[in-house]
C-alpha cells in the first residue's frame, strides 16, 4: 500500500467517475456566472449543455483558482492520517494556482514536520493535464514511491501534446483575448484559429484554418507528426470538446483512420466550467503523447 495520495484539481477536465474509480482525490476551482457563485465540480452541479447554453445566451462566466487556505483545508486530513502528498497542478503558465499549492504545502510541512507535500505543475491543461495524472496514477498502482514518481512526472509531461482549435472566438473576445475586429473578420472567414500549449505551459496561436473540416484534419495531421511511433502510435489518446460532441467525434474518427492501433481506444471528454468558461462553446482539443513541447 502506498504511503503518499495523488491528489489533482477540477481543471483535469476527467470524469468524475474515473477520480473516484482511481482514488484520486481531486480540489475544485471556482467560476462565477452572472453574479452567482459555484464549485468546478466535474458537472456534479451543472450538465454541460446547461453550463454552454448559458455562454451561448449571453452569460458571463468568471472563473477564480485554488486558494492557499483550500489547498491546507484539502490536504491536511490525509496528513493526520500519517500520508504524504503528491499533488498535481493547472499548469503555472495559465493559473497561479501552483503557487497556492506551494506556499500550502510549507505550511503544512511546518505543521507536519515527519509528512511530505509534493508539488508537481504538470504544465499541461483540461484533458492533457488529465492525461499525466492517469499515467501518474498508473506507475502510483505499480508501486512507484513517492520521489521516484515526482521524477518521473518532471520528465514525461512536455511529452504530452496538446493541439486544439476554437470555433466560436465570443468567449475569447468577452475576455480580451482578441479584439473584436478579429472575432468579426475570422467569424465571417470561418476561421478557426489552431492553438497549442508551449513548454512554459502557456496557450500559443499556431495557425488561422478557414473551416472547422480544415482544422479538424490539422489536428489530426499533427499528431500522426508528432505522436510517438507516428503511425503506429498505440498510447493513450484523449479528445475533449466544449459542446460540439460531433466535431470531437469527427476529429477521433479522422485520428483512428491514419493511426490504426488507436481504433476504439480515444476516450472524447468533455472540457469542464473552468476551461470551458475562457474558450467558451466549440472549441475541440486533442491529447497525446509525442515529441516533447518547444516553445
């Protein structure tokens, strides 16, 4: 039996069932829409058509990370209960919520002075970032201890790819994240712009594709590029979506048609409140692992 917990946060856009399936524990972030408070509880509260029909009628939907007292209110029982803790975070380059973590995990280890708290920023967002935690939860089950498997995340999460595209930019033009003179001209182009995650954990624009049925055949191209073994990739492979369920389903059909050993093995998420709140409704992401991240 392990003596270490592999905790997470919301934002690993996983379902509920596969944290409890796997024992691991998870903290919720928090998002606000129209003046109303809520937990990113993994749709516990709200279902995904109910959270994106409000986007798409006009909410405003902000969203607030982890507190430092939450993560010590969090982590402290299984600290009394002689366990040490290894906790995977929202990448540093989108939340400050690493930070949190890691002033929370001093001041417990100052309370608990025989117990551990482990930090590990996975780099990595909404399903990508679920992705390590799975295969940190696999080696965990193998009976990896707790530095060894702190290792080996540092080295295996720039290997987890990340390329998704964003069809409907009203979200990312509410929060500034583009001007509304090219949320107008790429709404009228049909174009969808083509985004990554760096190295730095940070979302970088790559391309601007005219139509999702072009964006959704980069996506797949790029992975038969940059996946491990090409075409003869047979790990793990995760498509999460913002309430297009039918271009993710597109998108998978697409990727097991060039790489064979995946057919019937893509799991399709969907991207929770948090995540979902910045790119908003039609936004279609891909996971896998391959070639590590560059800037």
């Amino acid at each position: 039996m392990n003596s270490y917990v592999l905790t997470c946060c919301s934002t690993s856009d996983y379902p509920r069932s596969f944290f409890e399936g796997r024992d691991i524990p998870y903290v919720c972030f928090h998002y606000e829409i129209d003046g109303e408070q809520y937990l990113d509880d993994l749709y516990a509260s709200f279902s995904p058509a109910d959270f994106y029909a409000r986007l798409k009628g006009g909410a405003e939907s902000k969203t607030s990370q982890i507190s430092m007292g939450e993560y010590v209110e969090f982590w402290e029982p299984f600290l009394r209960d002689g366990k040490d803790v290894l906790h995977v975070t929202l990448s540093s380059g989108i939340s400050g919520t690493y930070n949190s973590a890691c002033l929370a995990a001093r001041e417990l280890e100052a309370r608990y002075p025989d117990r551990t708290v482990r930090v590990l920023d996975s780099l990595a967002a909404s399903s990508g970032y679920g992705l390590l935690v799975e295969l940190l939860a696999d080696r965990r089950d193998e009976g990896v201890g707790l530095d060894e498997l702190v290792a080996w995340g540092e080295q295996m999460r720039l290997r987890v790819n990340h390329w998704f595209f964003v069809s409907d930019l009203d979200c990312l033009k509410r929060g500034g994240r583009v001007s509304n003179a090219s949320a107008l001209v790429a709404s009228a182009l049909k174009i969808c712009p083509v985004m990554n995650v760096d190295a730095t954990g940070r979302l970088v624009p790559r391309e601007k594709i005219r139509t999702k049925k072009k964006a959704t055949a980069e996506l797949a191209r790029l992975m038969v590029e940059l996946a491990e073994g090409g075409i003869g990739y047979d790990g793990l492979c995760r498509i999460s979506h913002s309430d297009c369920r039918e271009d993710a389903q597109k998108l998978a059909e697409l990727v097991e048609e060039s790489i064979p050993p995946l057919k019937g093995k893509i799991q399709i998420c969907d991207i929770g409140t948090v995540i979902g709140s910045h790119t908003g409704p039609g936004t279609v992401a891909l996971f896998f692992l391959g070639v590590e991240r560059a800037d």
